[in-house]
C-alpha cells in the first residue's frame, strides 16, 4: 500500500483530539470523525501502524474488532504542531511533491523547514 500523507494527518489529528492522560482510545469506537471517512478500514490499520513504526504514537495492540492506541508520542506531538495549519500542511505537500518525496521521514523534514522559514520571517532574519 502506498503511503498516503493525508491519512497520516488525519489519523494523528483525531487521536490528539481524543486521548486524555492516561486513557487510551480504540479504533474504530473512539475515532468516528468525519475526517476519516475518507480511507478504508485497511488503509488506516496501515496507516496506524507506520505511525507506530515512525514513533508518531505511543504503541498500537491489534485485536478481531479493530485496534487500541496508546496516544501520540512526544515526536508525534510536534509533528502534528508543524502541520496543524492547512496553510503550512499544503506548502509541506507541495515541497514534497516537487523534490519527489513523500516518506514520513522528508514530510518530517520538509514541515519542519517550513516552520523555520515562517519564523524566521516573523523576525525579519
């Protein structure tokens, strides 16, 4: 299956927006937003996974009716906080798209960049 980094965002928006300290939430019971309509149950099962894989979340346990997640993790934190804003999100995509990738680690990479410049331009450096 090919990494899609919208699904990444979404997954990681809703889990933010539905953990508390120290509860975990289940997928598919917990996460019944909009926002995930858009992608099978299979695609966001990979999708969780390469989230766990990349540190993004804590840990994920699979079971017969779906899955548990244990929230994000301190990268997943930011990472999502540098691609919050539709604005920096689409410029993130569209770097990534003219230099020809999309792995987690360059989307990483690539937002965190755009952050800086954003910043930097605030102070007129």
């Amino acid at each position: 299956m090919r990494l899609n980094p919208d699904c990444i965002r979404d997954i990681l928006l809703t889990i933010e927006e539905k953990t508390s300290f120290p509860a975990i939430i289940e997928y598919p019971d917990d996460m019944q937003v909009p926002r995930l309509n858009n992608y099978s149950e299979e695609e966001i099962f990979y999708h969780l996974s390469q989230c766990e894989q990349s540190n993004l979340i804590n840990g994920l346990d699979f079971h017969s009716d779906g899955c548990v997640i244990y929230g994000l993790t301190p990268s997943g934190h930011r990472f999502i906080e540098d691609i919050r804003l539709d604005t920096t999100w689409n410029k993130t995509k569209e770097i990534s798209k003219n230099i020809g990738s999309s792995s987690l680690d360059a989307l990483k990479q690539i937002a965190t960049g755009v952050i800086t410049e954003l910043i930097k331009s605030q102070f007129q450096l």
